[in-house]
C-alpha cells in the first residue's frame, strides 16, 4: 500500500463526518443528542485513551531507534568494508612495487659484485651504495605488507621488559648511547599490567621508534615512559633531538614520509608507517608531538583488554 493510499484512508473517515455535519447543518438540522455515562465509566474511558497514545508514542519511538540503529549498522558495516578495500589495496601495491623493484636492483648488485673495487671508477660505488639503499627499501616494504595481513599470535606481554629488552639491543649496537637512554615505568600504585599482544611485533615497533630517537637525537638524554591510563597501557620515547617542523608533522606516519630536516640521515620513511600499522592491528595508534630543535615525543597507546 502506498503512502498516498494510507493517507487517503485515514482521512476519509474525517472528511466523510465533515460533509456528513455540513449538509446537516445546512438543512438546518437543531436536534441535540445527550449521552449520559456514570462517572467511573468517563474516568475507566479517559483511562484507555491515555495509555493508547502513550503506547502509540512509544510505538513511534520504539520503531524510530530501530531506524536509527539499523542506519548506523549499516554506516559502521560500510566503513568498515571500506576500510578492508582500502587495506588491501594498500597491501596489493607494496606487493606490485616489491615485485617491480626486486629484479632490477638483484642484476645491479650481481653485475657489481664483478667488479674490484681497487680499480672501480668512483661513480661505481656511488651506484652500489643506491643498490644496497633500494634493497633495504624493498625489503621494508616486503615487512610492512606482511605485517598487514600475517595473523596475530599473541599471547601475556610484560611491556616494561619488552621496552629493556629494546633498549638493551640499541646499547649493544650502539655503545654510544650507554647512559643516555633512562626508563620511567610507573609502579605506584600499581605496575603496568601485562596485556595480551603478538611479543616479535610489538618488539619490533618499539625497536623503530628507539632507533628514530637515537639517529635524530646525536649526544641529549632519550627517556622511555611506561604507563597506565585509562584502560590503556602508554608508552612515550621523548628524546632532545632536531625534532620535526610542523608542516611535516601530520604526513610522518605515511608510507616513505621524511621531513626536509632528515633527508641528511639515512632511513626509508617506512618506519613510523610500519609502527602505526603494528599498533592498529593491535587495537591501538601512535601519533608524536614535536617541537624543532627541541626534540620530539613518540606516544603508543595500548588497550589492556582486546
């Protein structure tokens, strides 16, 4: 029935008496009809009519926030189908780049690996330093697109011991930052509690953002806070270095990102990118704070419970 036709019909009852009243009043129609009803039956009667409008109220409201709901189900349905496309999309053109580049720098650095570098003009070593930077960048690439879709294996993380043990690697790489670099784990009133997260990838976020604090923070302290917060287990590295100009700030989680101030240091611009596709999986982001020549503060937030 359509919405004309169910109009129609609840007015024309209305329209009906209308007339009905109108030729009667015409005609000149004067007689008086009284009804008398005992007064329990008006207030028995009044009763029924209330709670039928309330019920209809509630009918109309009832149905309006299944509506409501149902609209929003489908909002959040299609986001989220959205957000699977553009995902793997994503993962689809790592995977062609990582195919298209692979083959080309393989035969530069097997025809380079012929020649002896005693008699190599100058321009050859230039060109197997660019092969072996290419190299590195496919392989970031190849481990960002298998973060993205290999399965999670979590299992009870100690996040405090994770951080030593990140913190401990970048010592023995680098033993110049012995003493530099301090933990703050929070114990009052209570430790960080452990959460449940894959241990090698969490490892391996921690690892980028330590390595990013060292290579742009030469000889200043770096600080490792570990707390807790509202449900959430928060980890900042806050170091003293070049920090990031602000035009840059917000495109520094994208894929080979690199602000004009670090293009004197050697990296990919994968790393920021592959943590925040790490804390994602995992329920939770990462963003920064930064300040130039100041220094720059890298928080990981957490969710204790999946």
């Amino acid at each position: 029935m359509s919405r004309a036709v169910r109009i129609g019909a609840v007015c024309a009852p209305v329209l009906l008496a209308a007339l009905t009243a109108g030729v009667m009043a015409w005609a000149g129609e004067r007689r008086v009809v009284t009804v008398a009803t005992a007064l329990p039956a008006v207030v028995l009667l009044l009763g029924v009519v209330v709670s039928a409008v309330i019920g209809v109220v509630l009918l109309i409201g009832a149905r309006r926030r299944r509506v409501a709901a149902s609209r929003a189900r489908q909002s959040a349905e299609a986001w989220a189908a959205g957000r699977a496309t553009e995902r793997e999309e994503h993962r689809r053109f790592l995977a062609r780049l990582d195919h298209e580049l692979k083959n080309p720098i393989t035969a530069i650095r097997a025809t380079l690996a012929g020649v002896d570098p005693a008699t190599a003009p100058a321009h050859v070593a230039v060109i197997d330093g660019q092969a072996r930077r290419l190299a590195a960048l496919v392989g970031d690439l190849r481990k960002l697109a298998e973060i993205e879709t290999r399965p999670l294996e979590t299992e009870p993380v100690d996040l405090e011991m994770l951080v030593r043990d990140a913190v401990d690697a970048v010592h023995d790489q680098r033993l110049e930052t012995r003493g530099r670099i301090r933990i703050v784990a929070e114990r009052v009133p209570w430790a960080v509690p452990p959460l449940p997260a894959d241990p090698d990838l969490l490892a391996l976020a921690f690892d980028n953002v330590l390595a990013n604090a060292v290579k742009f923070s030469t000889d200043g302290p770096i600080e490792v806070r570990l707390r807790e917060d509202a449900g959430a287990v928060v980890v900042e590295v806050a170091d003293t270095g070049r920090g990031i100009p602000a035009d840059a700030q917000e495109h520094v989680f994208d894929d080979l990102a690199r602000a004009a101030n670090a293009r004197d240091v050697a990296g990919s611009g994968i790393g920021l990118s592959l943590v925040r596709t790490i804390l994602r999986r995992h329920g939770g982001d990462v963003d920064l704070r930064s300040r130039e020549g100041a220094g720059t503060v890298v928080t990981l937030r957490l969710p204790i419970a999946r």
